[in-house]
C-alpha cells in the first residue's frame, strides 16, 4: 500500500506562517543591536560622514556639521525605532488573530508600542555602560514617540479595512 502525500491542516499551515512574520523583526532588533555597540558611536560615524562630505563638497564647517550630525542621528533613531514598531505589528497581526478579521486591533498596537518602548529603554540601558556612548532617558522617548506615532498612522489608515485572505481560513 502506498502513501498518499498528506496536506498539513490549514491551522498548521496558518502557525507556519505566523511565525515568519517574526523574522523581519527579529533581523530589525538585531540591527538596534549592532547600532548600540561603541561601532556605531557619534565619533565613528561623525569621523566617517564628515569626511565622506568634505571629499564631496570640499571643507565644511565642523561647528554646523556636529549640529546637523546630531539631528541626523536622531533621525535615525525616529526611523529606526519607527519601522520597529510596525514590524513588531505585523508579527502581532499575523499571530494574534481578529475576532472581526479587521487588520487593526488595538492589542496588536499596544503589543507593539511596549515591546518598542522596551527595546528602545534596554538599548540606552545598554549604552549607559559604553565609555563612547550614553543611554539618555530623551532618546527613550523620542524613541517611544515614533513608535506611537506609527501605530497612530496605522490605525488611521487600517481601522475599517477588513482582510479578504483571513476570511477564507
């Protein structure tokens, strides 16, 4: 007698890939982490973004250039810690899933702004230990507002959409 090739069932199939939504994310905080570490410091971008600049356009004032140097790296930070939190929420969406097959829920926002801010607290916990580095309370929240500024957006533009391919499952 032979086997007959079986299909996992679909809440298999559907657990397989939850889970895969929490790759993206994962890579991202591994990213934060590298980002943390004394190879990331103001001094060794600073050193490699104002020469890079200087080749470009000749001398530039270093006065403005550790100004708009420090604006930059909080940019980074907004971005960074932005695209954190939609990440954490599409793994929460993919893994939690809606009772009114909506693709917003309230817990998968909440889930993802604390998981945010979390990350975002450790990381300048982490930093507070580095000599090149400082772990600064401001760039936990400036780090938590660009994560609730996110979930924000995302509510506003996901609230009343209902998802077609959860509808099926």
């Amino acid at each position: 007698m032979s086997q007959l090739a079986v299909e996992p069932p679909i809440h298999s199939r559907a657990l397989k890939r939850d889970w895969k939504q929490w790759i993206p994310a994962l890579i991202w905080l591994g990213i934060i982490c590298l980002e943390s570490t004394d190879l990331l410091s103001s001094e060794h971008t600073g050193s490699i973004v104002y020469g890079l600049l200087t080749r470009i356009f000749g001398p530039i004032n270093i006065i403005e250039f550790i100004r708009w140097h420090h604006y930059l790296r909080k940019l980074g930070h907004v971005v960074g810690y932005s695209i954190m939190s939609y990440l954490f929420f599409r793994a929460w969406r993919a893994t939690l899933p809606s009772p009114r097959w909506r693709l917003w829920e309230l817990p998968w926002a909440r889930l993802s702004f604390w998981m945010t801010a979390a990350v975002a607290s450790m990381d300048e916990f982490h930093q507070s230990f580095l000599p090149s580095r400082t772990g600064r309370w401001q760039d936990v929240t400036l780090d938590s507002a660009a994560a609730l500024g996110v979930q924000i957006v995302l509510f506003l533009f996901l609230r009343n959409k209902a998802s077609n391919y959860d509808q099926t499952a």
